[in-house]
C-alpha cells in the first residue's frame, strides 16, 4: 500500500537512522509538553504547597509567642521575621488566627502577615500596619474584600486585646476599603492619606494590605480600622469574639 | 528525548520504570526546594505591600530593613518624596 510506503519511507533514511528533522520535531514537542507540565506543578507550588510551608512557620511562631508570653516579657522592638502579636477577623472565618511577623520582606510575608516596621505596633497612636498575601502562602486576607464596615479585627498581644473596628478614618480621605497603586504608601502614613507623614496621630489606626486583584499584583487592596477596646488579656476575649472558636489560645 | 533516557536507563523494564519514577520525583523535589521558591517572589502575582515607586517589589525586602533600623520613627519608604 502506498500510506504503508511512505511511513517506511519516514521512519529509516538509507542508512537505517530516523531522519534528524524528526527526531528534532519529537525533541521539541516532548519539551513543551515538558513545560507544560513544569508550568501546572509550578501552580500546585503556589497555590498549595507554599501555604504548607507557611503552616508549618505559623504553628512555630504561635509556639514561640506563646512561650515568650509565658516568660512575661514583651519584647520592645521584635527582631524582623518573628511574631509579634496574633491576629483574629471573624469575618474572615471562625477560625481565623494567624501570628503577625515583624518586617514585609519576602522571606517575613512568607511566614505569615508582616508588620510594616516602623509604623505604630498594636493599640498605639498612629497606623498599626499589616500586609498579608492574597492567594498564595496560605493567603490570610483571600477574602479580604468580604470586610465590611463595623467588621472586630483582634489583635491580641501579650498583655492586651485590642479591638479594632473596620470603618472610615475621621479627618481623612481613608475609606475603610480603597483599592490604591503599589506605590501609594500613604495608606500606612501613621495618619492614612494625610500628606504631611510628620503630623502627630491622633488617632489608633490598623491598616490592612493586600494584592488586587486576586492573582495579580497590579493594585493593592486596604482596609483601615480603628482602635474601639482594648482589655487585660486576664479578663479573657473581648466581646467581639463571643461565641467564635479561639484557636490556639 | 525521553525515549532516548529511556534507552539509557539499565536494567529490564522493572528498574527502568524504578529508576524513571526516581528520577522525575527528584526533579519535582528540585523544582519545589530549589527552583520554584526562586522563581515565585520574581513573578507578578503576589506582592502585598505598599512601597515607594523609587523600590521595585523585590528590592523593596532589602531597602526596607537597613531603613527602618537607622530611623525607626520615620523610614525611608514613608517619606513623602518616595509616595
């Protein structure tokens, strides 16, 4: 038959080899559906495999702040990289609790969300500023576009809880949700929004950072809060976290 | 190319397929340790922080700490210039 024919002709030349334009062409298609593949196991890595890591760091951060407390000192200015305080939003789910690290370096969001260093730590006058990711390193605030105002976000920290509620910053242009550029840092102005970063706050700020949209680092997401209560952490959770599963404690 | 590894494997097909399987779980393992946690915080997807336009994302990690440890009262990304 001629098909049968030509396919011989194909498969050997004269000298019994495949001939080399063959041979490339397979090369070449086994390499792209190499990639391919490379390209779907680098999805699974960011999607699922980098919140396993960021599991693991978070139970050896709860760990360590947890045994710090238990020593009853409150470390002034924690080193970059460990946890500082924990932090609960239950509009984010029953269970949410998440260590805070110090420093938004790569390697410090890997471990969890990052206090912006030199912005106001937890209850003090200014703008407490956290960034966290979005969809990869078991993504803290994917579904931070959910909180609404009068949303409790708890901070709680050695001594204290600290609960803040999601809303408008007085005096401001700070809405309690802004999509903004990743340039625009004066979200974490220790007063958000106002041009003059060297006026004294007067007011106790928490500030949230995200990517927007989901998947992409195009823009960022920012929710602003204020300071409404704080408590010993003797007295037990505030009333903001009534009835909520606490994790951890 | 794979029919060429394949050729080059030792063994019946059991140890080929053994060393095969061995072999591609090595370079997943690779690709998660080595290469992947290279390659994530370079690409657009997730960067979650706010920064002056004058630092790019990735450089902002090493701009920000020496920053903050000369002036913790007002670093340098906070400055009104870098906004």
């Amino acid at each position: 038959m001629s098909t049968e024919g030509s396919r011989e002709r194909f498969r050997v030349d004269r000298s019994g080899r495949r001939p080399a334009w063959r041979i490339a062409c397979r090369t070449l298609g086994e390499l792209l559906v190499t990639a391919g593949l490379v390209l779907l196991l680098f999805v699974a890595y960011e999607l699922w495999w980098t919140g396993l890591t960021t599991r693991h760091d978070q139970h050896k951060l709860v760990a360590a702040l947890r045994q710090e407390w238990a020593r009853g000192v409150t470390v002034k200015d924690p080193p970059v990289g460990s946890a500082l305080a924990i932090l609960r939003i239950p509009r984010l789910g029953r269970t949410f609790m998440f260590a805070v690290v110090q420093g938004t370096s790569t390697a410090d969001l890997i471990e969890g969300p990052g206090h912006y260093p030199g912005t106001a730590m937890p209850g003090q006058l200014g703008n407490f500023a956290i960034a966290g990711h979005r969809t990869t390193y078991l993504h803290p605030f994917y579904d931070i576009n959910e909180l609404q105002v009068g949303d409790p976000i708890v901070i709680q920290t050695r001594t204290t809880w600290f609960t803040y509620r999601v809303q408008n910053i007085p005096g401001t242009t700070a809405r309690h949700e802004e999509i903004v550029s990743p340039d625009d840092v004066a979200v974490a102005y220790p007063v958000p929004d106002q041009p003059d970063p060297g006026k004294p706050p007067t007011l106790r700020v928490l500030t949230l950072t995200s990517c927007n949209p989901r998947y992409s680092a195009a823009q960022r997401i920012v929710v602003h809060a204020l300071l409404v209560g704080r408590q010993p952490t003797s007295e037990g959770p505030p009333p903001a976290l009534a009835g909520e599963r606490l994790r951890g404690l | 190319m794979y029919a060429w590894i394949w050729r080059r494997l030792p063994g019946g097909i059991a140890a080929k397929t053994l060393s095969a399987i061995v072999l591609v779980a090595g370079l997943v393992v690779f690709l998660f340790l080595v290469v992947f946690p290279w390659l994530g915080p370079k690409l657009p997807f997730s960067h979650p922080t706010v920064h002056g336009r004058t630092a790019g994302a990735a450089s902002m990690s090493t701009r920000l700490g020496p920053a903050v440890r000369s002036a913790p009262t007002m670093p340098e990304w906070i400055a009104p210039n870098s906004a």
